[in-house]
C-alpha cells in the first residue's frame, strides 16, 4: 500500500467546493449531474453528497466514506453520490491517484453517446496530459455493474468516456482531475471541428513519441 502524505482536510473540502463549482459554470454538469472524491488516506475518501447542485456544494455537508463504501460522517445527512462505487474501483485499482471527476461535458459526453473514443492522437497537449480515451461500453448507471465495466481500462489510462453516460476523469490531485476532464472537453470540440472541416490529421507514432521524450521523458 502507497504512504500517502497528510493533506489539509479542511483544504480540500473548499478545492472540492470549488471544482464543483467550475464544473457547473463549465456546464460540464446540469442540475444535480456529476460527482467528486478525493483520497485523504488509507482508509477514507471525500465526496460529494446525492441530490445536490454541484454549484451548491458547502465543505461541512461533504460525505466522508470508507475504502469499502461505509458512511463514517456527517451523522444524519445526506449519503454519498450513488456512482461511488466508481470511484471506489478507481481507488482500489489505481494506488497513486487521489481525485475522481465525474461530469457530462456535451463534447465529450457526445462523442460516448456516438461510441467514438478519442484514441488517435493529434494534440501535442493531449498527448502529453491525459494520453488516449476509450470509451466504456455502455452498463446501466448506480451500481456495480458500471464500475466493473471500468476495471479492464482503469490502469492504463486517466479519461475514460462511459458509454452513453459521461465522462470520468482522474489524476494524483484534484487539480489534475479537474484540469484532465477540461481536457478531454477541449479535445473533443477540436476533434469535430476538424472533422466538420473535413479532415484530421493525426500524429504518427515517431512524432508521438518525440513529445513524450520531451514532455515526459519516457
């Protein structure tokens, strides 16, 4: 099991505030779409309460829950997003992440109602940030069935479109998380502009791996 560093809880309730509230401006999320975590240790996460505006998130009605999905607090409020057996696999499956974004940005969202993942490469940025994303065959949401569904994918990449469903993204922090998911957003509305245009150009595998040697340094 990873050492995982000790953060500033109190701190990353207002980040999770906060991301929530980009989400929506974003309109990345509609009503009470979407849902965050963050990792606080071995043994706990952070996330985001049911039935809740990701615009109207408060620090102190944040769901604290167990590595096995048990509610530890608040006592008497709201639980936790019904979809936190997805972050849950992503959490056991992948030891050095620590946040989870899940939004329904149109773009992106589109592309996997379309079952069209966005794998060939042809931005330099993307390359160099979130890599290929697949899309996730369809499972009905709210259950295990979607997070067992995302087992085969988890460990090789950080976006995954959900199959006429959304989009998750996640990353070591939050920032990542949330920076991976306006990512893939950005990718998609380039990717159908220039396909609208008329043609993509995608990069071939010596110029991809150019960018990795110098982004990356694998």
């Amino acid at each position: 099991m990873t050492k995982f560093p000790q953060f500033d809880e109190s701190e990353l309730r207002r980040q999770m505030c906060e991301v929530g509230r980009r989400l929506y401006q974003h309109f990345f999320v509609a009503a009470n779409d979407g849902n965050i975590s963050v990792r606080l240790n071995e043994r706990e996460i952070l996330m985001t309460p049911t039935n809740v505006s990701k615009a109207d998130l408060h620090p102190e009605t944040l769901v604290k829950l167990t590595l096995e999905g048990e509610h530890i607090s608040p006592v008497g409020g709201p639980g936790a997003s019904s979809e936190r057996r997805m972050h849950l696999a992503i959490y056991r499956e992948r030891d050095d992440i620590r946040a989870v974004v899940h939004a329904h940005p149109p773009t992106a969202t589109g592309f996997a109602v379309a079952n069209l993942g966005l794998e060939k490469p042809f931005l330099p940025e993307v390359v160099v940030r979130t890599g290929a994303t697949p899309v996730v065959p369809y499972t009905i949401p709210g259950g295990d069935e979607l997070a067992q569904s995302m087992i085969p994918y988890i460990k090789d990449h950080v976006t995954l479109l959900l199959g006429n469903h959304g989009v998750v993204a996640y990353a070591p922090t939050l920032r990542d998380a949330m920076f991976n998911m306006e990512t893939i957003e950005l990718n998609a509305r380039i990717y159908l502009t220039a396909y609208q245009l008329g043609t993509v150009k995608f990069l071939n595998e010596e110029e991809v791996e150019a960018l990795r040697k110098r982004y990356t340094g694998s």
